[in-house]
C-alpha cells in the first residue's frame, strides 16, 4: 500500500490486462481484432499518455476499429466495458469462472450482439434469460414482420445434398470486361519499353524486338437481390446456395437478402462451408419469409449500398418475383435509379416456369421496362441457363421484347 | 503554452487540434487523437468519409503546418507501378546502349549494369517519398484510394507496412525516416481489411452546427453574422432530409461564399432555389425541394434560430 511504485506498476499491468479483455470482448462482438491490434493498443495508449476518458475512448477507437459499421458496435462495447471500476471487476470475475458473479442487470439495453458477447461467461441460467427480453423487444416491432430466425438445419439432407451436388457442377458465369490495367500481350496495342528494352539488351542491343502490352480483363462485380419473402421462400434456401456457390468461385460478389427491410449477407456468405455460410445468413436476417417491399428495399440499396458496390461495371441480378403489395410511382423511380447506376440488371423471376405467365401483376409490370433481362429461375436448368447467358454478354435479351409487348 | 517549433511533430493531442487550428481546419477531438497517434506511432492514416467533408484537406494541412513537402499519388483506375513508383527512361537508355555501341566498349554485363542504374531511373509519388529530405519526412497523401484496383492496394501493403519499395534492377529502396501517410476513401468500393489493418481507420463524418459556423467565420471572413448562422443551420436540417448525396462542408462553404459574393444578408426562398445548384448536385435531390418545400425548411430553422437567441 505504502509502496507507491507497485501500486503505479500494479495498476498498467491492470490496464493491459483490461484492454486485452477488451480487445476479446469486441472479438466476440464481431469486430475483427487479431493480437496485432492489441499491441498497437497498448503502444497508442502509452504514446496518447491518456488523460480523460475521451481521449481514451478515441485513442482505442484508432486502433481497434478499421470499418465505419464497426463504430455503433465499439461505443456499445465501451460503455458497457469501462462504465464503472465496479464493472471492470465484475467482468473479469466472469472471465475467471472460479469467483463469484457479484449479481448485477444490466441498466441499458444495447445491441445483443455486445451483450452476448459480454455476458458469454454468465451462469446458464442468465444466459437463458437474455435472449427472452430480446425476443419480447422484437416482437413489439412490427406485427407484419414475421421476425423469425429460420434455422437452415430443416432443411432435408436429401434436398441439400441434391442441391449441392448440382450447384457445384454448374458451370459459374465468365464474363469479362477490359480494364484500364495492361499486361503482357503478345497482340497489345502499346509498346512494353521495359520488356523491349531488355530483350534488345539480350541481343547486344543490335535488334530491336518490340514487345507489347494489351488491356488485361476481369470479371466485373456481381451483385445480388435476392427476395426472401413469404411468396419466394419455396425457392430462397435453394438460390442462397447458388449465390454461395458463385461467392466462391468469383471474387467480388455482393449479396443482399430482403424482404421487408435490405440485409447484407456478402460477409456471411464468404465462409467456406455452405453450411457455415448458410447458417450465418440465416442469423443475421430478421425478416425470413414475411412481406415484400420491393420499392422500400431498392431504396435502402440504392442510397445506402449502391454507390459502394456498383463500381466498375457491376451486374446485378434482381430475384424476386415481383409481387409488390402496392405499387406505386416509387418503384418505378427506383428501378430506374438502380438501372441506371450498374452496367446490367438482370431479372430472374422463378414466376416465369409458368408457360402461361404473363405480367399482369401491376408491380411486374411496373418493374419490366427497367431491366436488361427478364429470366426464368425456378429449377437447376434455368440456374444453368443464367449462367451461360452471363458468360456471353448481351445473352438473350430478344427475350426482353415479348414480355413487354405483352405488358 | 509554447507553440510547437516548425517542422516538429506536435506533443500531445491538444497540441495537435491547436497545429490543425492555426492552418484554419477546426477538427474534433477524434480526429485530433487519431492524428496524434498516427504521427507518434508512424502509422499510416486512413481516412474514410463522404465526399466533400476535408479528408483531403488535412493532409495539405499538415504539409503545410509542419513544413514538410506535400507528395499526393491521385489514384485511378489502372493506375500501375510505371506511374505510381517508378520507370526507366528508356529513351535515354536506348542512346546510352547506342553510345556504348559505337563506342565499341559493347561488354553485355557493363551496359546492362550502367542502363539500370540511378542515372534512368525517372521516380514516381511512392519513391519519391520514401527520399530524405531537408526539411524532414514529406507527407504522402494517397487519394482516394477506392478508385484504384485491387491489383494495386496489394502492391501498397509492402509500402506501407515497411516503407520499403523494390525495384527488381536496383534493390530495395528503404526510407530513412517514413513519410507521414495520409490515405483517403470515398468509399465507392471496401478496401481490403489486409491494407486497413496497418493503418489508423477514422470515419470523417459531418461537423456539428457549431463547428461548421467556425469553419464557415474562418474560410469564408467577410460573411455576415446571419447569413452565416442560417446557412449553417440550413445545409444541417438538409443533411437530416432523406437526399441521395447530402452537402458536405466543401458544398456549405461553396454556397457561403456565393451568397457573400451575391451580397445577399439573410436567406430568403427565392435566392436557396436559385443557387441550390451549388449544394445539391442531383436531379432527384433538388426537385424535392422544389416548390414550398424550401419555404417551409427555411421558416423553420429561422424559428430555431430565434429560439436559440
């Protein structure tokens, strides 16, 4: 006690000891944070020499926190995290499962995730208790969504491995587009100076073999929209695996899940077991098989996601079946707004197996004059089919035509 | 309080929001803090936000307070190693091999040896900055780094994490002392997590009323007081409207100065409607405020306003 230094030596030891705590609560929150970081941490706070507790709050927030989404979850975990010493105590007493829980609720409600992730040592009986408070608070939403969390596991193991198994042998699209970015061509239209230069040097320098550089191509980037609402969920399960399938083999492929709200599913997809990737989908969509609101979703894309993934000549494929439940002058101006932003919008609506379709609906009919292609996708065959005509630019798009005449 | 001496970099995170001051950028706390960590530690900072609320700025900023060079690679897309760090200058070379020849000293591994050499080596923004220079490390600013490609932000790991570039003829060129590295996005596409994690991440939002109304008084010095306060308060209730590309500072402080330059005193619906070109750069966005709606907007924050007093 009477020795100072220790107490001062005792307490960053503490501190370390804490924002290592930290940086694995925020782990679990879902904000990437590898050892790397934590280090940086103790590094910044040192060099901050941190006085008050924004400063802190800020010089943490530099180093842990390396995407805008992530801020909403950081503050959560802050707060939660350093509100009072009381609760630093507390949470280590968690961490070490030998001490006792000093019992104590939580005044706030904040995001479950955090929460979870926090509180991921409390005694069963707690951890049983939280998430009924979460379900009561979602119920109050809204009545109109169905706010479930479907559970990909129902899914008969017959129908995945079927489903599966013929994804995978699909054929996945190759469309290319030229860049701006040379490389090596032996029919380029620029002269490569470096690789001429050396290979004359080679020679002596007496010849002079021009070597030539050409636009290299890329596949462009993909995006995808997928309806998961009441009137689709035959088909969603099935056209989740296909885009997992193409998240896997293309590098830059965005999905989007919805419903009656836009969820991002790109990162979720991106594990590498279908299962995995499915199951993570399935978490972080709350509006699994409700209503459609197609205008309000193209809405939130397009003000929110389009101009971050829409870059460089993206595709997009629509897949709904367009029953809007009131459509109106907004989905035009929507469709419109989303048409014009990417390099193709490509409708796959599953309505379409119907031989007798026609676009009666008033939102199909609304839809239709925006698009680039209009597409059947309801079985493996017409997966494939889509997948050939986006290997070939331009596709079908004659097809186009009859729809519209018939709207 | 002593001032920071010219070209060192400031010592704390006070020091560091009074150094952006005295060049005219009122920055929040944030962004004091993760600009001071990002110089004490020497780590690159990336700057993420919507167009048009200084992310630019800060590095010429900086440049300028500390008297370091400002060295600024405007990325693109296909922009390659030839225009971002190096090239030979062939031309010369091809007269020097030609000279060797009629020199007849035409020994392969001399030639080749003198061709690739300091002399023809012409250097792009990323060398460049990796020099010494007199007045102390440069800053290299890094703009919007979301228009390049992929193929290149892989290229800049090894620069950035190591401040190092290799040239395959000549070695690997290290720099002594690292340039401050400002790095900037706008966001049109996610730039890869390997690059972010090397470097300090701050989202530049928008200011506050009262911190963009200093920015206005301190760009824009002649502006009236009123018109000032309701410019201010009018692009901040915009930014709360559900637009497509909300104003940034740059567009405020753009319509500030116009107004001033049109001598207006106060706002009045007539004048918002016919320069609202310079704050809103869509279609969609402009024709909803078309007809009452400016009224109503600005009668609105005109009631704030004498509320406030």
């Amino acid at each position: 006690m009477a020795d100072h230094q220790t107490e001062a030596k005792g307490n960053a030891g503490r501190l370390a000891e804490n924002i290592v705590y930290f940086a694995r609560a925020l782990r679990a929150a879902g904000i990437p944070v590898g050892p790397g970081a934590v280090l940086d941490a103790l590094a910044a706070v040192r060099a901050a020499g941190v006085g008050t507790r924004e400063d802190f709050y800020w010089t943490l927030h530099a180093v842990f926190v390396k995407r805008h989404e992530h801020s909403a979850l950081f503050d959560q975990a802050f707060r939660i995290f350093f509100r009072r010493r009381a609760y630093i105590e507390r949470l280590m007493a968690m961490m070490m499962p030998q001490a006792p829980v000093p019992a104590a609720a939580p005044a706030k409600i904040v995001s479950q995730r955090v929460q979870e992730a926090l509180f991921s040592g409390l005694s069963e009986k707690a951890r049983r208790e939280q998430p009924e408070i979460e379900v009561d608070a979602r119920l109050t939403m809204s009545d109109r969504e169905v706010l479930q969390t479907k559970d990909f596991a129902q899914m008969s193991a017959a129908e995945i491995l079927a489903a599966k198994s013929a994804i995978a042998r699909l054929v996945l699209p190759l469309d290319e587009v030229r860049t701006r970015r040379l490389a090596p061509m032996n029919r380029g239209h620029v002269i490569d100076m470096r690789r001429t230069l050396r290979s004359s040097l080679k020679a002596g320098g007496k010849l002079i073999d021009l070597k030539y550089l050409g636009r290299r191509t890329r596949m462009p980037p993909l995006v995808a929209l997928l309806d998961i609402s009441g009137s689709m969920s035959e088909y969603s399960r099935l056209f989740l695996h296909f885009l997992h399938a193409v998240t896997d083999a293309r590098k830059r492929v965005a999905s989007f899940l919805f419903g009656t709200r836009l969820t991002n599913v790109t990162r979720a997809l991106k594990a590498r077991d279908p299962d995995d990737a499915l199951a993570a989908c399935s978490a972080a969509v709350a509006d699994w098989s409700g209503g459609t609101r197609i205008a309000s979703s193209l809405h939130a894309f397009n003000k929110r996601w389009a101009r971050r993934v829409l870059a460089q000549g993206a595709i997009v494929l629509l897949i709904t079946d367009g029953l809007e439940r009131d459509p109106d002058k907004s989905l035009a101006f929507e469709m419109d707004r989303l048409h014009r932003s990417c390099r193709r919008l490509v409708w796959l609506n599953p309505l379409l197996r119907f031989d007798a379709f026609e676009p009666r609906a008033k939102g199909v009919r609304t839809m239709l004059p925006y698009v680039d292609e209009f597409r059947p996708i309801h079985n493996l065959e017409s997966m494939a089919e889509l997948c050939r005509a986006l290997s070939a630019a331009g596709g079908r798009a004659g097809s186009l035509r009859r729809w519209l005449d018939a709207a | 309080m002593n001032a920071t001496p010219a070209g060192a970099l400031p010592a704390s995170i006070d020091k560091t929001l009074d150094l952006l001051a005295d060049a005219d950028y009122l920055a929040d706390r944030s962004l004091a803090t993760v600009l001071f960590l990002a110089l004490r530690m020497g780590r690159p900072l990336f700057l993420e936000g919507e167009a048009g609320v200084g992310k630019t700025e800060i590095a010429k900023v900086l440049a300028a307070t500390l008297g370091r060079r400002l060295i600024r690679l405007q990325c693109y897309e296909g922009l390659d190693v030839a225009s971002a760090v190096y090239e030979w200058n062939y031309a010369a070379q091809m007269i020097a091999i030609r000279l060797a020849e009629a020199e007849g000293t035409g020994d392969r591994e001399r030639v080749s040896e003198d061709v690739f050499s300091d002399r023809f080596l012409i250097k792009r923004p990323l060398l460049q900055a990796l020099e010494p220079d007199t007045s102390g490390a440069p800053v290299l600013l890094i703009d919007e780094i979301d228009r390049a490609d992929e193929a290149f932000e892989a290229f800049l790991l090894e620069v950035l994490a190591d401040f190092q570039v290799t040239v395959p003829e000549l070695g690997t060129v290290k720099a002594e002392n690292p340039p401050i590295v400002v790095i900037t996005s706008n966001r049109t596409r996610e730039v890869h997590d390997a690059l972010k994690r090397r470097c300090l991440y701050h989202w530049v939002g928008y200011p506050s009323a009262e911190r963009e109304l200093s920015i206005v008084h301190a760009k824009v010095p002649g502006i009236a007081d009123r018109l000032s306060r309701e410019v201010v308060h009018f692009v901040q209730a915009l930014r709360k409207e559900d637009l497509f590309k909300a104003p940034g500072v740059a567009e405020t402080l753009d319509w500030a100065s116009a107004l001033s330059e049109l001598d207006v005193v106060a706002l009045d619906p007539a004048t918002v409607s016919d320069t609202l070109g310079v704050l809103l750069k869509y279609q969609d966005d402009i024709a909803r405020l078309e007809g009452t709606k400016a009224k109503e907007m600005l009668d609105q924050v005109r009631a704030e306003l004498r509320a406030a007093e």
